[in-house]
C-alpha cells in the first residue's frame, strides 16, 4: 500500500442503501446505548464509538487504517481547539467573577428587575444566551448562561437543559451567521435567500421556544401567569429575527435580536410584574431593587461587557481585512496581520476524496489546523479576562487557584468532547454520514420531510450547525435540483434541523455539564432534552414539506 495515497470514499457498501445505512448508524448507536441506557460516563460511551466506527470504516468501507487514524486524530485536535479552549477559557472567566464578588451583584441585578425565575430564564437563558451565541458561539453561551442560573437558584440539572434548549433560539446564526455564510458559500447560494429561507420556520420555532423554556421552569401554570412577558421577549426576538433575515441578512440577526427581546421585556416590567412570583428557594440572594448602585452593576459586568466588546471586534470586517489571504485572481493583497495565521496540514491532508453523488467530481478534502488568534473567540474570552485581571488588580493567588480549579474541573468534559469529534471526523472521513444522507434522499418527493434529519444528525455528530452545513449541505442541493425543489429551501432546512439537535450534541451536553457542575452525568441532562428536540425536529419536517408542495 502507498501511504498517503487518495482513497475514494464509497457511499454503499452492503449493495443496498438502506442496509448500509444500518450499519452506518451502528456508532451512533453504540453511543446512545452506553450513554442512555447502561449511563457511562461521556467519555467512555466517546470511546466505545471511536472504536465501533474504526471497526465498521475498516472492515465494511475499506478504509485504510492509516486514514482511520488520521481523521481520528483531525478530531481529537478540533475538540482541543476551538471547542475545549472556547470552554476553559469561559468557564476560568465565569470562576474569577465568583471569586471576585462580581457574581452575586450580577445575580441581584438580575433579581432587581424580577425575582421571578420564569422572567429570568426569558432573560438569561433566551436573550442573553442568544447575545453571547450570535458573538461567540462554540459552547460558551451555554457555559456561561448556565451558570449564572445555578447562581440564581436553579437546579444544575434544570439550569444545562434549560439553557441547551434556550440555545435554538440563536444557534442557527451563531459567530455573527456563519452556519448560513459557510453552507451558502459551498452551494453557490445567496445568504440572504437561504437565510430568509430559514426564517421560514425557525421564527415561529424561536417564539415556541420562548414558551417552552417557561414550560420546563413552571409548566402550564407558569406560562398562564408570565404570557405577557412571554409574548414580549418571544416576540420582540422573532420579529427582529424575521425582519434581518429577509433584509439584512444573517450576520447580526443573534446580536440585534436579543438586545430588542432583552430592553423590551426590561421596559415592559417596570410596568408590569407577574401577580404571583415565583422565586428561588436560595436565600441568598436579594430582591430589594434600591440595594445596588448603578455603578457597581456595571463594575460587576464588566468582565462580560469586554467579552462581547472583544468577540465583536474580532468578528468585525476591519479585522477579517487584516487576516484574509492573498488572491492573485483579484489582485487582493495579503492583510497585514495574515502571517500571523498558522496553518499545519493534518497526515490526512488531501487523501480521501468525496465522490458522486456527493460531490460532482472526485474532491480531495482539504484537512488542515489552522491557528488564527485574530479572529478565534478563545482570544476574545482570554483577553477579557487578562484585561479585568490588571483593571480590577486581581492577586495573582485568585487567578493560579482559578487556573487549577478550572483544569481540574474539566478535563473529563474535554475528554468526552475529544471522543465525540473523533468518532465524528472518522465518520465524516469514512463516508458514513454521507451514507446517512444518501439514504434519506432516496425518499424521493418525500424527501423535504427528512430534509432537516440529515441537519440534526450532521450537528449530532459534529456539535456544529456549520459542520453540518459543510457535510450535508451539498447533498441537500443535488438532492432538491433531483426532485424539483428550490435547492435554498432544502439546504435551510438543513441549516434549521442542525439549530434544533444541539440541544442533543454530546459536546454541548459536556459543556453544560461542566458548566453546572455535573461532569460524568451527560446521560441525565440528554433524557431531559431529547424528547423536545425530537418533537421540534418533527414539526421542522413537517413544515419543510408543507412549504415545499406550495
């Protein structure tokens, strides 16, 4: 065997679709059942996967296992950065508020506009965690919002599952829109078409959502006594969402959403307040809204307020100018700051090579590490907190012990992270997940009905509506052009069932689960969130394919 030679993935190797989309589903399988039904721990069910879906990439796809290896390892690197940088370094800036004293005035400037927990999960949980999603993406919101509920009263279980289903609300514009840019770039589709596209669905899901996440904290009752703030939050969020998408585009639809869904519902209460409260058992915190001074609300969030200032900027065009690479087809010039971009090349580099009918020519896939400071929201995160640390002259005890509670804390989650990219990127390297798809788009005209499923499980496996787009969003185009379909319906759809499985992703199960407290207990916060991503991935199929027939 030649090392380093391009091997061609294949899409059937059983001679039947179905049957070999059975045996691509076995990993996904192995890891369900480890993790629901016998509850091991993430990593472990992580590392029962790799295994298994080693083993079928080998044994039924002919993958050379030197290949196998190689995508295992782009994996277990993509869990390590950005994924598990983006979580330390939000969780070390969570912990350094705490010992600061920061977060019990956050948490009382929270309580000051209303004690009552169905309100701030509106606030917190939906707002605020659409804000940080649209800015930082990757974990962080969920980290971050998650916390501060466990800070506010709520239990950790309800506080991770909460927060994971709050998240759909932003996740499919995520790092100021980048799962509608990256899948429209590889379609040869506009954005602004395939974003408006998405707004079809998901603006409707966003106010069902603002619902729902009422519903987990105090049922049916709980959503007759807060409607109005209800209607508020969920509403100013859809309507500002409706309007970017269909006029703007997506790249600021997270941000300006949640800051209109945020100040309208913070309006709304001075006049209005539920006539029953519903409180947090902790006495801990205090309701007495004259207690703090304006200025130590905003000393207390500061280490927030130069996070989003810091995300912003680095996302912004001024920045991506100083990093874009040279194209001598335009006569572009480098950025100034592009050789600060580090790339290294993975072994697998360039040597598997999608095929038809996933790709119209065989396509190498490019595989390389790319490290790029400038615009990473790790470096954002890190630089807020370097720069709180020198203005609030934090002792250098409080930062170390910080450090080391963090690493510890953590190293479990990122174990289980790494385990779950490595199953994924083998899979994804395999053909497996093509697969997936291809069997689905072999329902025919029924095929918008399954559409957003290819989304679901391509964030499933990946934790990334981007990465979903990467993988599945050319099928979905060959796929509707086949059946007579505008192709933007179909790939938003993927865009939409991708937003909706993140509440199930292990990866963003493991951050939660960090973030919360509850390392090792993946399998409880996964029970509590799969029936509503279920539910919500049905209603998506089911209005993808009534909104294809018209």
């Amino acid at each position: 065997m030649i090392l380093n030679a391009i091997w061609e993935q294949q899409y059937n190797p059983m001679g039947n679709i179905w049957l070999s989309a059975g045996v691509a589903a076995l990993p996904i399988i192995i890891f369900l059942i480890s993790l629901v039904v016998f509850k091991l721990k993430g990593y472990v069910a992580g590392g029962l996967s790799i295994i298994s879906a080693a083993i079928v990439a080998a044994v039924c796809y002919k993958m050379p296992v030197d290949k196998i290896a190689g995508a295992a390892e782009q994996g277990i690197v993509s869990g390590l950065w950005p994924v598990a940088s983006i979580v330390l370094a939000a969780i070390f800036l969570y912990k350094l508020t705490v010992k600061m004293g920061f977060f019990d005035v956050m948490k009382q400037s929270i309580s000051s506009i209303s004690p009552d927990k169905r309100i701030q999960v509106l606030l917190i949980a939906f707002s605020f965690n659409a804000f940080l999603e649209g800015a930082a993406g990757f974990g962080a919101p969920v980290a971050i919002t998650a916390a501060i509920l466990v800070g506010l009263g709520f239990k950790p279980l309800q506080s991770a599952a909460i927060c994971l289903v709050a998240n759909i609300a932003g996740g499919a514009y995520g790092a100021m829109g980048i799962p509608v840019t990256v899948p429209a770039t590889l379609t040869d589709l506009d954005a602004l078409t395939l974003g408006k596209n998405t707004s079809l669905i998901l603006c409707l899901v966003t106010v069902i959502i603002a619902f729902l996440i009422v519903f987990m904290v105090d049922g049916f009752k709980g959503i007759k006594e807060t409607f109005p703030a209800i209607l508020v939050s969920g509403g100013g969020f859809a309507i500002t969402q409706f309007i970017f998408l269909n006029f703007i585009g997506p790249e600021l639809v997270n941000v300006s959403s949640a800051i209109v869904s945020l100040l309208a519902l913070i309006v709304f209460l001075r006049f209005w307040q539920p006539k029953q409260q519903l409180t947090a058992e902790t006495k801990e915190i205090s309701h007495d809204k004259e207690v703090l001074a304006g200025k130590e609300v905003v000393r207390a969030w500061t280490p927030f307020i130069l996070l989003t200032l810091f995300v912003t900027l680095l996302n912004t065009g001024f920045f991506k100018q100083l990093i874009q690479a040279a194209n001598p087809k335009t006569g572009q010039a480098a950025g100034a700051l592009n050789s600060l971009i580090f790339n290294f090349p993975y072994y697998i580099d360039g040597t598997v090579a999608r095929v038809a009918p996933i790709v119209k020519q065989p396509t190498p896939i490019k595989a390389v590490f790319s490290f790029a400071p400038f615009t990473s929201t790790t470096t954002a995160i890190l630089l807020a907190a370097i720069l709180t640390i020198i203005i609030f002259r934090v002792n250098s005890r409080i930062v170390v012990s910080t450090i080391r509670e963090t690493a510890v804390e953590l190293w479990a989650p990122i174990l289980t992270i790494c385990s779950v990219l490595a199953f994924a990127y083998i899979s994804t390297y395999s053909g497996m997940s093509s697969t997936l798809g291809l069997a689905f788009a072999n329902t025919g005209k029924i095929f918008p009905l399954f559409s957003p499923i290819l989304g679901w499980i391509g964030v499933f496996l990946t934790g990334s509506v981007v990465n979903s787009g990467s993988l599945f969003a050319g099928l979905q185009s060959v796929t509707a052009s086949q059946i007579g379909i505008d192709p933007s319906l179909l790939v938003a759809a993927n865009i939409i069932g991708g937003a909706i499985a993140k509440m199930i992703s292990p990866q963003s199960i493991a951050v939660a689960a960090a973030a919360v407290g509850l390392v090792n207990r993946d399998s409880e916060i996964f029970a509590k969130t799969i029936k509503w991503s279920v539910i919500l991935l049905v209603l998506a199929g089911v209005l993808n394919l009534l909104i294809t027939l018209k």
